[in-house]
C-alpha cells in the first residue's frame, strides 16, 4: 500500500518519522527508535488555504479536515463539536473598567456548548474515536477524574469501540454512572487521580490495549489546536492574552503547537500572553511556578515542583497533583512571559453566582476557577488597558450538578407577608461584588 501524503508524526526527542497513526499504534503509541511517547504532527496541506476556511460557517472542528490527521471523511464520528461561539462578556468588562482597566474586550470560548457530552474534552473524544475507527482500534483504556472518560466513553461507544475507564475515588458519581450507562466499563480506582492512572497503565501492559498518554497525546493536541482555527476565524486576529484553569495542560501545549504550525505561513502573527489558573486546594504548578520566580528561573526550574498526594478539592476535573506537564508548560510560560495564579475554592459559589446572574448561565466549578482567574488577573493588573482577552472556559452545569445547589441566594426564609420586602436586582449584583471582593 502507498504511503499516505497527508500528514506524518514525528518524534520530539530524537525528530524520527513515524509515517501514520496505524504505525503509531503499532509500535505501541511510542516512537520506534527512542521509544520516546511524544509525537507532533506535521502536514502537507498548503496553509495558504486556511485563511479560506475562516469565512465559512463551520458545523464542527471537523470544518478544518485538510488540516487533521484523518484521511477517510466517512470515518468522522461527531456530534457537532468544536464549532463554539465566542462571546463577549460585558459585565467582566465592566469589572475590568471598574478597576482601573479601560478599553478591554473580554470574549468567552464556552466549551459547554460543545456537542457530545458539553465539555472541552468533546474534541478530543471525537478525534480519537475516529481516527481509532479508521485505523481498526478496537479497545482501549484511560485514566479520568472525569470529563475525558466521559467524552471517551460516548464516542468510543459511538464508534463500536470497547472502552474500559480509570476514575479515581473522587470522580464524580454521576460521571461514572454516564459512562457505564454507554455501556462501557467503569473501574473505580482506589485513590487519587495518579493512582487511577498507574492502574490503567499496567493494564494496559497486561492486555497489550492502547492507552492514552494523557495530556501530550498528539490526538488531544491536535484536536484541541483548532480552537485557535476558531478564535482567528471569529476574531480575525489573535486575542493579547489567554486564561485558562489548568489541570494537566492540553489547552497551553496546543497553543502553542497551533502557533509554532501557522506562525511561517502568518506574518504577524502574534502569541497571546497565557495566564493559567489553579485553586488552593489543587496548586503545584502555581507553587512550582512560584518557587521559580522567587529563585530567578534557576537552571532546571521547570522541573521543580510539589507532588501533591490526593488532592482534597471539590473541583475533582482540576484534581492533578503530579502534573508530569509542568516541565514542558513552564518553560512555554517562561518563553512566552506568562503567569500562573491560584484562585480559592471558597470563592468559587460566589463566582457562579455572579455569573448566573448577569448572563442567565450556569457554569460549573471548573469554569468558575477560570473567570475568578481572570478576575483575579484583573486585580491585580495582569490585563492592561485596551487588550482583547479570551477566556478558555470548561464545563457547564450539567457535568456537576451538585454544583448547583451551592448557587442559591438572596434567599429569606419568612412566616407572614409582613418579614417581605420588594427587592431590586441591583441589590443582588451589589450583594454579589462584595462578596467577591473579599475571597477571591
């Protein structure tokens, strides 16, 4: 059979040539001369032409095919994913302004309105389990504190392919019975999220099934790497700074792969500041992060950072305490003069809240560490006066519906009409900014 032309991978650490997926998968997802587990992928496709992608309307990430390593149109599995509106949040705007910074334009890339499962794990899963259908996959297995196993679960389902699925003790209960009611299997492992992860490794070894390497798997990257298709299509340029909450890191590493890929083929092409987001109960990277600055990024900074053993945080998506990561990302973080802060956990209802309130929206804990991120960075003046701000945000409500009930206020208990009073909703956003002054 002819090699294909279109796309190839190769490895980071020693630049070998694996020639498809299907050798990839072959050669046990490593590559064949270093065993190194890292790949990126590189195309054929004349660039020239994407520029020509950005004036259509796209039904799914699937829009930029000549640009993903697929080559059988009739193999996609998609519910309609990757295709997200950016929206501009006026009231975040106004926040900036009321602290002092002017002219700011604050658009929000909600990943909830992804089709699937309503996470930012939906592109991946789509990618994954259509290039797994192309290339005869049959089974597979992975680790999740739960948005990837649920996202894995139903399109791998979707595509006739047998999954089993590693959650650690704090996933989500709801997430599990998700899963399984695809009719896959659902292990639930024991501790933290590192625990699962050593779990679904050895059984991988043991039944010779393809795994996921997590975070630098090249199907994550290079799905993930299209929302940059999509912010350059709705903005026409590339936003001044990035936030997102952070867990293992896909969103910066495919920022940056989708900027080092289009960079030659865009002059002027500009890097958006990243700002990465963890809460207090979760944090090694911001720690690692901070130890480096205080020390002056010391010679092999981007190696020293804090295992954090089972993570008691409620936001269990975000629950990485061993971000194996961290090196990579901070060294991007350093090059690109990028900042990590830490938001707490006790601020994240009142965020919520304010959100709900001003946007009619839900969103869940997650997404609610991004915007008090961005909050944050506010504050503190990490965003200067007239820069364009894309806020990267998770899940929606749905994916914790426990969340929910932490959401209610303004809410008095009374006996008789006369402990009544008739409200105003400017005391409600009043009530709400004070409240968020104080914690974040």
């Amino acid at each position: 059979m002819a090699e294909q032309k279109k796309y190839r991978l190769r490895c980071t650490e020693c630049g070998a040539v694996i020639t498809d997926f299907k050798a990839w998968f072959e050669h046990g997802q490593s590559c064949p001369e270093c065993h190194c587990k890292q790949a990126e992928i590189e195309y054929t496709a004349d660039y020239a032409k994407l520029p020509e992608l950005f004036k259509g309307k796209p039904e799914s990430f699937w829009h930029y095919f000549d640009f993903l390593p697929l080559m059988d149109r009739e193999n996609i599995v998609s519910c309609g994913e990757g295709a997200i509106p950016l929206e501009r949040w006026e009231f975040l705007e106004r926040f900036a302004n009321d602290n002092g910074i002017s002219d700011c334009k604050i658009y929000v890339y909600r990943n909830d309105l992804n089709g699937g499962t309503n996470t930012f794990k939906d592109i991946a899963a789509s990618m994954a389990a259509s290039i797994f259908k192309e290339n005869g996959v049959k089974r597979y297995c992975i680790a999740s504190t739960g948005n990837t196993a649920t996202a894995y679960g139903k399109y791998l389902a979707m595509a006739g392919i047998s999954a089993a699925i590693f959650m650690p003790d704090n996933a989500v209960p709801s997430s599990i019975a998700e899963i399984a009611s695809y009719g896959q299997k659902v292990y639930h492992v024991s501790g933290d999220y590192s625990d699962a992860k050593a779990v679904a490794a050895a059984y991988a070894q043991k039944y010779g099934i393809p795994t996921s390497a997590g975070n630098i798997d090249p199907i994550r990257v290079e799905s993930k790497r299209t929302m940059v298709f999509e912010w350059l299509r709705q903005l026409g340029t590339m936003p001044d700074v990035y936030v997102q909450a952070v867990s293992g890191g896909t969103g910066p590493l495919a920022l940056d792969k989708a900027y080092r890929e289009l960079e030659p083929h865009m002059p002027g092409l500009t890097y958006p500041r990243p700002i990465l987001i963890q809460t207090d109960k979760c944090d090694p990277m911001v720690q690692g992060w901070e130890k480096a600055v205080k020390n002056g990024f010391p010679e092999g900074f981007e190696k020293d950072y804090p295992v954090i053993k089972n993570p008691q945080t409620m936001v269990s998506i975000l629950g990485t305490g061993n971000p194996g990561t961290y090196p990579k990302i901070a060294r991007i973080m350093k090059q690109r003069n990028g900042n990590f802060l830490r938001v707490k956990e006790d601020c994240l209802a009142d965020v919520a809240r304010i959100v709900a309130f001003e946007r009619k929206t839900h969103v869940g804990p997650a997404s609610a560490v991004c915007i008090a991120g961005l909050m944050k960075a506010v504050m503190q003046h990490e965003i200067k006066n007239g820069q364009t701000v894309l806020v990267n945000m998770g899940e929606g409500i749905k994916r914790a519906p426990w969340f929910l009930d932490m959401l209610g206020h303004h809410i008095s208990e009374v006996r008789s009409v006369e402990e009544c009073h008739v409200p105003e909703l400017g005391e409600t956003r009043e009530e709400l900014c004070k409240a968020l002054d104080k914690n974040i």
